[in-house]
C-alpha cells in the first residue's frame, strides 16, 4: 500500500471506522433519535455490543444518551448532535478521498 | 481490493442517506400540499352540501369533516418536522443555519395577509366566493419567493420547485377567474376550484415524480 493510501486511511475518524458505529450514526441523521431498542431492533446490533458502541460515540460528543419516563416505563433516547454530523460528513468526504486514491493505485498496479 | 469495497459500501451508504432525506423532503412537501387542500375542500363542501337540509346532520358531517383535516394536518406536521430536521442537520454541514422563526413567521404571514386584505374589501358581485383564489395566489407566490427560494439557496441539492410550479399555475389562471367574475361571477367559484385543485394536483406530482427521478 503506498504512503499516499496509508496516510488517507489514518485520517479517517477512527470512531467512524467501524462500520457499526457508522451504521448507527446514519440511521441517527436520517430518521432522527431512537431508543436503544429501535437500532438493536433497525440495524440488527445485540444489545452488548451496542452499548459499547453508544459509549464510544458519547464520549467522543457525536451523540447524545438521554433517559426519559413514558407510558411503558423509561426509555433510554440517542440523538445526534452537531458535531456528530459534522464529523460523519467529514468522514464522508475523507472516504471519497480515500476510495479515489485506492481506484488510482489499482489502476497504476494493473 | 477489500478495504476498497467496504469503504465504498459506507461511501454508498452515507450517499444513500443523503438523497433520501431529500427525497423525504421533497415527497412530504408535495403530499403534504395535496392532501391539506382536499381536507380543506372536503370540510368546505360537506358542510355547503349537508347544511341546508338538517341542522343535526350537518352538525355531525361538519365534526367528521374538520377533524379529519385536523387529524391529516397533524400527522403531516410531525412527520414534516422530522424532514425538515434531516434537511436542517445536512444544511449545518455547509456551515449554513436554517432559521425556522423566518420560515414560521413567512408561512403565517403568507397565509394569513392576503386573507385579511382581499376579505376586507367587496369589488366584485360575489367576491367572497372566488376571493379565496386570489388570496391563495398572492400567498403561493410569497412562499416561492421568501420560504422556497431561501431553502433551495440554503441547500441546492434540494432543488424543491413545489410552490414554484403552484404559484405559478395558480397565476396563469387568475386572468381566467377575473374574466368570469366580471362576466359571470356564478361561474367563477367552481371554476377556481378545479383550476386551484388542477394546480395542486400538478405541483405535487411534478415533484414526487423530481423526487423519484433523483433516487
């Protein structure tokens, strides 16, 4: 893998990297905060997992965890927050960048 | 290579979910206008056509009626909140902020002056049975011109053209329903109906069917 590759590759945010954690911040962008019970239930994530993965995103301050009282007893709610998104479409734009320099090397490779 | 296809896949992924919280934009606005002005004409006309045989009935339609817009109006704000949230959160990614206090106060303002302005004056034999039309005109346009054409400027991608194409048919038939209603202002009434429905119908499928095209 050329430097070049490499370099793009350790830029993309670390946090995003794992394709759960991404998972769970495009569902939080495009359908808005969730329970816990509806990502384990959407995105097919066990409930261990997700919240090792809910932690990770709440400390680097891309979601927010909020526990509220409803009819069926407490409900724990994700949501999104600003830097969260932003970070998510920076991620994307590094993906780009990636994805162009990996078509460029196999191109050179072939 | 397989970190090239799984970062393309996220790549896809995060693609997909942007067109789609256009796309729900864009479908939720277009459904949305349709189905506010049939629940309108549907509480106008079951009242009209029900009111001058027996009060009691009428009464009950008249219930049936206005809750069933209220009912309709209320779903599609909560499910049009939530898009227009999606589309607040991708405009914050340009480094831009929608003022939703501008956009309340436009769409209140818009809907509400040219009633009160057209309402209060009579120039015309029957003026109050075709003066809605006008008043909607005038209210379309200003929703083009100060809600529309901020949302698209704030987000090109959007590129949503429902009031544009409303206003802009509502207008070219307003000639038509002046003419009526100074050569035959009986007429004019159920003629401005079907060209505003006529209007409606056309703005909202143009662009689901824009919507459709981007996805």
């Amino acid at each position: 893998m050329s430097w070049d590759v490499y370099s793009a590759l350790s830029s993309l945010d670390p946090v995003l990297r794992h394709p759960s954690r991404f998972s769970i911040m495009t569902l939080l962008i495009l359908s808005g905060p969730q329970t816990e019970g509806d990502i384990v239930k959407k995105l097919g994530i066990a409930w261990g997992p997700l919240t090792t993965h809910l932690k990770k995103l709440e400390e680097s301050g891309y979601v927010e965890i909020r526990r509220f009282p409803t009819v069926k007893g407490p409900r724990t709610y994700v949501f999104v927050t600003e830097k969260g998104v932003k970070a998510y479409y920076d991620h994307l734009s590094k993906l780009d960048d990636v994805i162009q320099k990996l078509r460029k090397l196999s191109l050179n490779t072939k | 290579m397989s970190v090239d296809s799984t970062l393309l896949a996220e790549r896809e992924l995060g693609g997909l979910a942007e067109k789609i919280i256009i796309y729900r934009y864009k479908v939720y606005s277009a459904s949305s206008i349709a189905l506010i002005t049939i629940a309108t004409l549907l509480v106008v006309y079951s009242f009209s056509i029900t009111a001058p045989y027996s009060p009691i009935p009428a009464i009950l339609v008249f219930i049936i009626a206005f809750s069933a817009p209220f009912a309709i109006v209320a779903i599609l704000i909560k499910t049009f909140k939530k898009a227009l949230r999606s589309v607040n959160l991708l405009i914050s990614t340009r480094g831009r902020r929608l003022n939703r206090t501008r956009l309340n106060v436009v769409a209140l303002l818009s809907y509400t002056t040219p009633f009160i302005l057209f309402y209060l004056t009579s120039p015309l034999p029957y003026w109050e049975t075709y003066a809605w039309y006008f008043a909607l005109a005038v209210a379309n346009t200003s929703m083009t011109l100060f809600y529309e054409r901020y949302i698209n400027e704030l987000l090109p991608e959007l590129s949503v053209r429902v009031y544009t194409v409303w206003s802009a048919l509502s207008l070219l038939f307003a000639p038509l329903i002046a003419y009526l209603a100074l050569m035959d202002p009986l007429k004019a009434w159920p003629v401005a109906l079907i060209t505003y429905l006529f209007a409606t119908l056309i703005s909202s499928i143009q662009e689901i069917y824009r919507a459709e095209k981007m996805l």
